[in-house]
C-alpha cells in the first residue's frame, strides 16, 4: 500500500489555492477530502499526502489542521514559522491568504481535482457537507481516529481497481 508522505509546504500552497475561491476552514478542509479521493480515483495518489482523522463533524486532514492550529496560535506543532507569512486564520474559521499560491507545487491533475471540489462543495451548506463527508471510509473509523487509506479507497467507485494498483506499487 501507498505510503503517505506529507510535505507541510505544499499543504500551505493547497490551502492557499482552495481559500482563494473558499476561505472557510471547514469547507477548506472537506474540498481537499473529495479533492484527494478524486484524484486518488483517477490517478493513483492523494494531493495532498495527508492522512485524515474521523472527527466529529467528518474528515479532517490531520497535518494541515495542525498547520492551521499553528498559525492560529493554539496548536501543539510547531512548524517553519514562514508558515505564517502565507496566510492568517481570522476567527477560528476563515483563512486570509497573505499572498498567492505556487502554483508550481501543484500538478494540473491536482489542480484539476482541487477546482472539481471546489465547484462541487464550495458553496454547500455545513450540514450538507457533514452529511456527504461522513461517508463509509469516515463511519468505519472511530472519533479522533485515523480514517485507513485502505477505507477511503473502497468507497471510490472504482476502489477495487485502485486498490489493486495500489498493492502493486
């Protein structure tokens, strides 16, 4: 099975894309869940390399929450304090990009993915959203949990396919 790798530099430059179109928190987070499954789906691999958590209100993508926590000043990570040069939280909940994203981290395949997301959920309402993120992968997890990459592939319609590819790389 595919191992993650996260790369803390490039969540900051997805986050920054999605919050360009989509400064909620909550949906930022939830567009890079469908954004990862989907891209997953058709290529093979997660954009952002994150592993997600069942958390109360769905999935959360554990190390870019943890960015975020950082740079709002509550978080027990600490990160590259450049981190906080491209974006602030305001609130809790809005992200306020500092500066544009590089582009150049992102594939057009991920960008591809990310836009879809961004079309499909950004502007559904909380409660629709909760509801579409607590999928089967989420619902096999406990609360604060890991999500198994394993769980979120079978609930792609072509998860049988992908998790073969998986297990033979």
């Amino acid at each position: 099975m595919m191992k993650l790798i996260f790369d803390p530099m490039k969540a900051v430059e997805i986050l920054l894309y999605i919050a360009e179109r989509v400064p909620n928190l909550y949906h930022a987070l939830k567009i890079m869940y469908f954004a990862d499954k989907a891209h997953l789906s058709e290529y093979g691999r997660l954009v952002s390399g994150d592993h997600y958590i069942a958390m109360r209100l769905g999935p959360v993508p554990s190390g870019t929450y943890d960015i975020v926590k950082f740079v709002r000043g509550d978080g027990i990570f600490t990160f590259d304090e450049s981190i906080k040069e491209a974006f602030t939280v305001k609130g809790r909940n809005t992200i306020e990009p500092k500066r544009r994203p590089d582009l150049d981290t992102l594939s057009e395949s991920e960008m591809e993915c990310l836009d879809a997301s961004i079309s499909e959920y950004g502007n559904m309402s909380m409660t629709r959203l909760k509801k579409a993120s607590h999928d089967a992968a989420y619902e096999a997890a406990d609360e604060n949990e890991d999500i198994s990459l394993e769980s979120i592939i079978t609930t792609l319609p072509n998860g049988t396919e992908v998790l073969a590819y998986m297990r033979d790389e």
